[in-house]
C-alpha cells in the first residue's frame, strides 16, 4: 500500500477526529483511580465517543477487539483489553483511544499514574514521553523514518530502558493503519521520506528491562516478556510544509 498524502479538506477532518480522540482523554482523566475497574473506564468513553461526540469508537470489533478503548497496566506493553481488573495504588496505566469521526480516524494514548507510584515507575514514563516528543520534533519534510526511530531508541537506551521492537506507529487516515509503519528503533539516514500532508502515529513502547514482548492468549495482550514495566504515550501527526502539527494534542499540554 503507498502512502496517502491528505488533501486539504481530508486534513481539516483529522483535525476534527484529533481533537475528539484527545478529548475522551481529557474527559477520562479524572475517573482514572484507585478502585475502579477498567470496564468502567471502557464504558465512560465508549458513552462519550458514541452519545457526546456522535462518533465510533474505532477499536471495537476492529478484527475481533471486544472493547472500545485499549487499557494497559503495568507490565502489559499494549493492547490490553478492559474487564474486570481493578486500579491499586502504585500501578501505571497507558489508556489508548481511536476516534472514528465523518469516516477519519484520530489515534492517541496516554500513561496514567495510580495513587503513590514508586520513583522508578515515574521515571519511566517520563523517559517514555520524552521519547515521544523528541521523536515529533524530527518530523518534517525530507526527514526519514530511521531518523525518528534513531532519536527515540538512542535516548531511552541512555536511560537504560529498551525499546519494543515489535509495535510500531502507523499511518493513519480513513484507514486505522496505512503506511508508512513508524519504526521507533532505526538508524539515520534511512526508511520512508517524510511528505507534507502525510499523517501518523509516533507511539514508543519504552521497557524497564528488555526489550522482549509476549502476546496472552486472547491474542490482543502484549506484556514485557520478562513481566518489567512499559510505558507508552502516543499522537497522531500532520507533516506540514515547514514542520508537524500534532493533530491529537491535549490542553495540557
């Protein structure tokens, strides 16, 4: 499949589903706590997406995923699918929303912290959204993939951290995946040239141990083979003429 260059009215639509898909987790935010259960935080937002935002939550029944949103807690790398299990203090949670809305799609997560959560965990998320952020601010035209993958895995490897080999970020358009695939591991100077009016995912997996994942038995988990910590934080991109705008960007941020 190529790479599909947005045209102006395609892109004020991913603009919109951007701005939805960050909203639920503006929205989200405050019921993320000890004591509930992540079923409850599936049902918050697909209530949202589907009665406040008149929109689809893309992630349900996408091949199979029973749920609306993708709940990810502690060693579980992505994918993890809401149920019953219930927030304790010192957990970390990624919670993963995809907004379908007039047929385009907005894709953003974000790492959540539970209660009193120790300092290592911490550090790990915020080495996990630097990653992300250091990764944005290479895209723009003429920039490769390799480079984007090079920035993001030479600083988590300063940190002492790894990065997932295994999942990647996307191209993301009316389709939930097109091309390019975003390596967030890679080297200078290499993969797919950046185009105005491309638009992606940048979304690094960042591992305390090694680099290593498993996928469960419902064939959607993905954990830490060695059950370390993960963390990840994710935004859907616009390359402009002259650099990025990050389609999916909170207000607090």
């Amino acid at each position: 499949m190529a790479v599909i260059i947005k045209s102006p009215d395609e892109i004020t639509l991913m603009r919109r589903a951007g701005r939805l898909a960050a909203d639920v987790l503006n929205m989200i935010s405050p019921y993320v706590q000890a004591g509930v259960s992540t079923d409850e935080l599936n049902r918050l937002c697909h209530d949202y997406i589907v009665h406040q935002q008149q929109a689809i939550p893309a992630p349900l029944d996408y091949h199979g995923f029973p749920k609306s949103i993708c709940t990810s807690i502690n060693h579980v790398v992505c994918h993890g699918i809401p149920g019953d299990q219930i927030l304790k203090d010192g957990d970390i949670i990624n919670i993963d929303v995809t907004v379908i809305k007039d047929g385009f799609h907005g894709d953003t997560s974000k790492m959540f912290l539970i209660g009193e959560v120790s300092e290592a965990a911490c550090h790990l998320v915020d080495v996990a959204r630097e990653c992300l952020f250091l990764g944005i601010e290479c895209v723009k035209p003429g920039t490769r993939v390799g480079d984007i993958g090079h920035v993001i895995q030479k600083y988590a490897e300063q940190q002492g951290y790894s990065v997932v080999r295994d999942y990647c970020g996307h191209g993301i358009g009316r389709l939930f995946h097109e091309e390019p695939q975003i390596l967030h591991v890679g080297s200078p100077g290499t993969g797919e040239i950046l185009q105005a009016g491309m638009t992606f995912t940048i979304e690094p997996m960042i591992n305390m141990g090694k680099y290593h994942t498993r996928l469960l038995a419902d064939k959607w988990t993905v954990v830490t083979r060695d059950r370390s910590l993960s963390a990840q934080w994710e935004h859907t991109l616009l390359v402009t003429e002259d650099g990025v705008e990050i389609l999916t960007l909170r207000d607090e941020e």
